[in-house]
C-alpha cells in the first residue's frame, strides 16, 4: 500500500515539476468568464505574441462554461499566487469589483478586455476592446449606405443573449441610426446556441413580417438570417443583413452575398495590447489607457483575406 | 445491529481521500511555494466552501439511498428571489432571505414528495425539478444578474469577511460539516439515514418511517444548497441566473471522492468535505501549474476515479 502510494506521489511531483517553472521577466494572467469557445483563439495569440516579443509569460484562464463565480475564483486565485498583471474581461458589473480592487491594493496593476463595467465603480486602469456603441453605429450607417430603402420599410435588430451589456450597447448604437433614418424597428432574439431553432424562428419571422427590409445583428445571428432567407428561396438583397464577428457560418453567407458585411473586433489586439499595457505599466510605469480594438467592416471583397487570417488566428 | 457495525466502517472511508489531499498540496507546494501561503490557502478552502456545503447535504441523501440534482438550481433560485423581492419589491432583505430559505424548503419537500410518493427513481424526479427549478430562475430573471444587498448585517455575516481577511463562509462551511457530521454519527435520524439506505425493509420492519426519513432529508439538503447560494451571494453582491450549474455532479463527485457510496447506506462527511477541498485545490493549483484550464476536470475525474480505488482497497484489506 505504502509503496503504491509513494509511487503516487512521485508521478504527481514529476509531472508538475514537467508543467510548471519559468524564467521569464513577468508573468501576467487573463481571466475570461468563458473560456471554452472559439472567440478567444486570437485573444490568445495576440496575448502569446506580446508576451513572445517582450519575453513575459502569459497565463490564459476561465471555466470552460459560462461562470461568474468560477471567474472569480480564477481571479482571486492568480492573484494570491503571485501574478505581476491581470487582465480580465469583466463579465458582471458587480462580482468583479471586489477581487479586482483587492489586486490593485497588492500593487498587482489589472486592465479590462474584451468585456468592461464603466457604468458602476471599478478599478480597473483601463479597457481595451470595442465601443460598442460606436460599433452600433457603424454597423447602422454602413448597412444604410448607398442603399434605397422603401419609404415604409422596417428594421429588425437581433440579440442573441438578451441582457449582455455588450449585446445591449451594439443594439442601442444600430437603433440610433435606424432612429435617425426614420425607419421602425424591433429587437428579436435567435438562439446563438442552437443555429437550427434560430433559422427556423428567424424563417417565421421573415414570412410574418410583408414589410421587413433590414435584419441587423448585434452578434453573428445575421448569417442564420441568411440562412433562412435562403431556405425561404428568397434572393441576396432582397433583405438587408449585417452582423458581428468572423464565425465560419457568417464568412459564408458573406461569400453567397446574403449577408453584406461583418463588424470584427479584432480579437486580437485584445490580448496583444492588454499584454502590452500591463508590461509597459510594470516596466517604465506607464499609466495604462483605453484602447478602442476598433470596428473592422468586412464585406465580400475582403473576405477571403479575412477568413485566411482567421484560419492563422489573427482574426 | 447493522447500523452500528455500518458505522464502525465510516471512521476508515475518509482515509483514501486524506492521502490524496497530502499528495496533492506535497506536489503543488513543490511545484510553487506560494501554494501553502496562508493567503492561497484561505482561497482553496474558501473556493471548496460553497460546494463543499451543498455536498454536505447530498451526502446525507445518498446514505439515506437517494440523489438530488436539483442542488445546483435550487443554489441559484432562493438567492435570486431575494434579490427580486429586495431590489424591485423594497422587501427588508432579512425577510426576503427568509422567504428564500422557506422556498428551498418548499422545493426539497417537491423533491421528496415526487421521488416518495409518485414512486420515480430520485434521480429522475430530480432531473426534471432541476430543469424546471433552473428555467424559473431564468423567467424571473429575465438572463440578467441581479444585484443584492452587500452592505447589509445579514449579507457581511453570510458573505463577507472577518477583518477584511478571513473570509465567512470558511466559518459556515466548517459549522454545516460539524451539524452534519452530529446528525450522521451521533444522533438518532442519522441511525435512521443510514438504516433506510442499507436496508430500507430492514428499517421498515423495526419502525423506521422511511418516507418520512427521506423528505426530511431532501428538505434540509436543498435548505443547504440554498444556504450555499446565499454565501456566494452575498460574497459577490449579484445574483447571476446560471449560477450553480454543474455543481450537482461535483456534489456528487466530493461524496464519492469522500468514500460514500453510490448505494446508500455508507457515507463519511468529514470525507465529503475532504473532497470538496480537493476541488477547490485542483482549480487552485491549476492556475499556479500554468496547465490549460481545459485540463481542469480531466484531473479532477483521475482524482474521483484513483480516491475510489484506494477506498476500495482500504475496506478490502480491512475485512
């Protein structure tokens, strides 16, 4: 018994000391409420490469599934174990505030990506990702530009995750626009997780709506639109539709011409610069500032391009 | 009598699980020493809390025969109808954390009552008042999280900390595992517990009211999972309505891990709170391992599956 044990042990310490020890000037953790979909791959490239380049070692962490709790665990945990920077995308307006104000009274500097929480107290030193809002904006005039549209037609304005911050802000920036041209609009919401009861609500949609000439997504819903409107035999253009991000679904729709365009928030840079505020904050006390990621249109000129970048995980 | 002897066999069913928490905080603490720092350490067991009361509960309901999946919604539903009632009703929050904790006690006797009297195997009955437990949360909440009250005495005595430094629910963590620990070894309902999961014609035919054994159980179990949710609440001060989600299964994981059977009849909590600490470790030292956090519940099953082995062994050599 005692033997296996020990034998036990000595597996369990070799493999750590395989996994662990590094030499490198900092070591700087990203935590994110979700770690297990394909949105962070270029986060995680972008972050690598800057720590590549700057010679620091760059920790990327979160529960696999969606979880405020576990992000805080994870926070709390790199915190207490001796972490030089902490980036994190913060999630909940209000659990995060706690642990993240703990880290900067242990002279442990934290910059937000991705995901922020300007409207209540936090301390965050800075943010770097998309305005969402502007983004709105973009996605609303580029949809409307050198397009004729019908003096009575009307807007639908998608989110697939109803009460996501991010989600809410994009679509409060299209409405806006749609606003401003005097087009009436609603907001609708298809499934992201589950693509086939999302085309199939968006197919009854589209038939129960005569006068529907604009579907604009606060998120990569729009290529389920124009999956339905494909399945409905209907023509590209005959709908307007633009979305967010470059998901395979999307690219494609891009490509047959139903979906005009896609807003990239280029990925990225969020975890390239975030790695680079917190080194260049540790290394010459350079306060961080917030970066707008920016709003990238790709359209189906530049596709090809986009989707190639993506497959290289810069996109 | 069976029960007393059954009893004899709980002191040993913790031992397994003790040589793997050595093991693992010998091999973390080499691979990082900050891993024993007092400050990481009050992280892990603080981390191992929530789960680890919940799992206090779960364990008394699989010695007395029975699972609730359920734990990881009711976790997010009592908390959350706090939040509704104190934030959009201006209800006082000591009563709405009442009503909260009376709602959980409502759901465990729907849990009791359906898998007693209907007949249905728990974890069937529990798989459906999870779903519908869960989709409640979600209606009333709408998918936002909800802020609850942070700067009230009940929440700082629930949620916060003592001194700015030790964190509550160590404290209510350590306090459900010694109440548990006295109904399971030293009270009589814990004979009963025991005795209705080893042989419930046996318990029938000295006069134990299984039934009623059972629903009480499902009833103080949710009023943990509850408890529980509480705790995390008050910690982060909003309720998000996916919270708990998965918890079921690692309740259930930290009894095995703690030598409780899946059969009824044999349980340890003090085992059970050893293996909530383990989880709480490996997601601790997961971060300190710079390992892919995808790997996380892959050390986890060889955790669940190597504790088991040598608890197995353990009784074997024993008889």
């Amino acid at each position: 018994m005692c033997k296996k044990v020990t034998i036990l042990l000595v597996v369990l310490v070799m493999l750590l000391v395989v996994f662990s020890g590094s030499a490198l000037a900092y070591k700087f953790a990203l935590v994110v409420h979700v770690a297990g979909t394909p949105f962070w791959t270029p986060v995680i490239k972008g972050a690598e490469e800057a720590g590549e380049l700057l010679g620091v070692e760059v920790q990327f962490m979160g529960p696999a599934e969606f979880s405020i709790e576990k992000e805080v665990d994870y926070l709390e945990s790199s915190i207490a174990q001796g972490f030089d920077g902490i980036g994190v995308a913060i999630a909940d307006a209000e659990a995060l505030d706690e642990p993240i104000a703990k880290a900067m009274k242990l002279g442990i500097p934290v910059v937000s990506f991705n995901v922020d929480d300007p409207y209540t107290p936090n301390e965050r030193m800075a943010f770097v990702g998309q305005s969402f809002t502007i983004a709105g904006n973009v996605l609303g005039r580029e949809l409307l530009k050198d397009e004729v549209i019908p003096e009575n037609a009307e807007a639908v304005v998608l989110i697939g995750e109803p009460g996501n911050a991010a989600l809410e802000e994009r679509c409060a920036g299209i409405e806006q626009i749609l606003v401003e041209h005097g087009i009436k609009s609603e907001r609708f919401s298809a499934p992201l997780a589950d693509p086939s009861t999302a085309v199939d609500m968006l197919k009854s949609y589209i038939r129960s709506h005569s006068n529907l000439k604009i579907v604009a997504a606060s998120e990569f819903s729009s290529a389920f639109a124009g999956v339905a409107m494909k399945e409905l035999g209907m023509k590209p253009g005959e709908l307007l539709l633009a979305g967010f991000d470059l998901v395979p679904d999307q690219n494609q729709m891009i490509k047959e011409g139903y979906v005009k365009f896609t807003i990239d928030q280029q990925p990225y840079l969020q975890g390239f610069q975030t790695v680079m505020l917190l080194y260049l904050y540790k290394e010459f006390g350079l306060y961080p500032t917030d970066i707008n990621t920016g709003v990238a249109v790709v359209g189906i000129d530049k596709i090809d391009q986009a989707v190639k970048l993506a497959e290289d995980g810069y996109r | 009598m069976v029960v007393s002897k059954l009893k004899k066999g709980f002191k040993l069913k913790g031992l397994g699980v003790l040589i793997a928490v050595i093991a693992l905080a010998v091999a973390f603490s080499i691979a990082n020493s900050s891993f024993l720092s007092p400050y990481n350490l009050l992280i892990i067991i603080r981390m191992a809390s929530e789960l680890g009361i919940i799992a206090a509960g779960v364990t008394l309901l699989m010695v007395a025969g029975e699972f609730d999946l359920s734990v990881g919604s009711v976790y997010a539903l009592s908390p959350m109808v706090t939040a509704i009632l104190y934030s959009k009703f201006n209800v006082s929050i000591i009563l709405a954390v009442m009503a909260g904790l009376m709602l959980a006690l409502v759901l465990g006797f729907i849990n009791g009552f359906i898998t007693t009297k209907a007949g249905i195997p728990s974890f069937i009955a529990t798989l459906g008042t999870m779903m519908i437990y869960r989709a409640i949360v979600l209606v009333l909440a709408g998918g936002m999280p909800i802020k609850i009250s942070s700067d009230s005495l009940i929440s700082n005595v629930i949620g916060g900390t003592i001194g700015g430094v030790f964190p509550a629910a160590i404290i209510w963590f350590l306090f459900v595992i010694v109440i548990s620990y006295y109904i399971l070894e030293c009270m009589d309902f814990g004979n009963r517990i025991c005795a209705t999961g080893g042989n419930k014609k046996a318990a029938i035919a000295v006069g134990i009211n299984t039934t009623r054994v059972k629903i009480i159980t499902f009833m103080f179990t949710s009023f943990l999972a509850a408890f529980a949710g509480y705790v995390q609440a008050f910690r982060l001060g909003s309720v998000a309505p996916l919270n708990g989600r998965g918890f079921e299964l690692a309740a259930i994981a930290s009894s095995v891990i703690g030598g409780t059977s899946l059969l009824g009849g044999v349980g340890s909590i003090i085992g059970t709170a050893l293996g909530a600490l383990i989880t709480g470790m490996i997601r601790n030292g997961i971060v300190l391992l710079g390992v892919s956090v995808y790997w996380q519940d892959g050390f986890l099953g060889v955790i669940v599956i190597v504790a088991v082995i040598i608890n197995i062994f353990i009784s074997k050599r024993r008889r």
